[in-house]
C-alpha cells in the first residue's frame, strides 16, 4: 500500500506545483541511428531511475528532518527532481522506449537508505544528500561524454540536470551537511552502480 501511495504521488507530478520548461525543446530533432537510440534509451532509463530514487529519497529525508527550514529546502529540490522525471520520461517517449520496470525495487531500496540517514540526525541527513548529489554529478558527467555529438537534445536535458544536482549538493554543504566516511561513499557508490547497470537493461 505503500509503495502504490508514494509511486501514485510520484506520477501525478504534483499538478499545482509550477513546472520548468522542457530543456530540449528548443534543439531541432534529431538523427539518430539504432544502435545510438538504443544505448541512449538505456541512458535515460538509468537517469530516471535516478530520479525515482531521489525522490524516495527526499521524502524519507523530510520525514526524518528535525528542523523546518531543512524541510522546506528538501521539498524545493525534490520538486526540481519532479521536473527531471518528465524530463527523462519525455526523452524515452521519442525514443520510443520504456521506464525501468523495477522502479518499486529503486523506490524502496532509496526510502529505506534516506530513512536511516534521517534518523542519524539533520546533519548526517544532509551528509548523505550532498554525497549521493556528488555520485549524481560525476554519472551525468560520464553520460554526457557518452551522447552522440549531434544529440542536442539529450545534452541540454543532462546539462541541466547535473546543474540541478550540483546546486543541491552545495547548497546542503552549505546549511552544515557532515562528511561521510571514506567506508559509507565507498558502498554508496557501489549500491549506484549495481542500479544504474540493472536499470540500464530492465
């Protein structure tokens, strides 16, 4: 019942919030050939995935913060990964591909890490955001220098995206985030990868 609650209030995208512009709208439609449509599908596949796990993420960490102004800066940047879902969303739908189909199993696997880094107190709350926001950056980086050079589109997604995650990862460094052991970043890092190469197939 949970998991239909939480996914049900990720899909309806919170229609009274107010949504940013589609950052490929402006490039001209390109060309891409099979095999590039297919390694870009999985890509985006990953990327939403990401986004399905942020906002687990999120909504773990503003149930567990203490102070009100944490919560409120939670809810400002998970409302900006709601603009990345139907960002990634929209960019497989011309691709003519599909979402994750385990997307409850990167939902509850990234409430459950949010809900035990909120319980450890705002600041290791914040540590775990700012890291996880990190990993996000240096993956997007990787799939930038993965895109096709005339796929303009999926550039100007991503390019924004990692200027999203970069903001707020600083932005909880800023408010007094703590710094993860060496250990913690390390396991992080191997939990996103077993993600993103599962999610890039299924």
């Amino acid at each position: 019942m949970f998991v239909d609650n939480a996914l049900s209030d990720i899909y309806q995208r919170k229609p009274q919030r107010k949504k940013r512009p589609y950052p490929a709208a402006a490039c001209a439609r390109d060309d891409l050939c099979e095999h590039e449509k297919r390694h870009l599908s999985g890509l985006m596949r990953v990327n939403h995935a990401g986004e399905i796990a942020a906002q687990a993420l999120y909504k773990a960490q503003t149930l567990t913060a203490k102070d009100d102004a944490l919560k409120e800066k939670l809810q400002q940047s998970a409302d900006e990964e709601i603009d990345h879902l139907d960002w990634c969303e929209a960019r497989l739908q011309e691709l003519d591909d599909h979402t994750s189909y385990l997307v409850p199993v990167w939902y509850m696997g990234a409430f459950s890490m949010g809900i035990i880094a909120g319980c450890c107190g705002d600041k290791w709350n914040l540590a775990f955001l700012a890291e996880t926001e990190h990993q996000v950056v240096r993956h997007l980086d990787g799939h930038l220098k993965q895109l096709a050079e005339h796929d303009h589109r999926s550039r100007a997604i991503l390019e924004q995206m990692r200027e999203d995650e970069l903001h707020h990862a600083t932005t909880a460094e800023a408010v007094g985030a703590n710094k993860l052991p060496k250990q913690v970043e390390r396991l992080m890092a191997i939990t996103a990868k077993i993600m993103t190469k599962t999610a890039y197939r299924i």
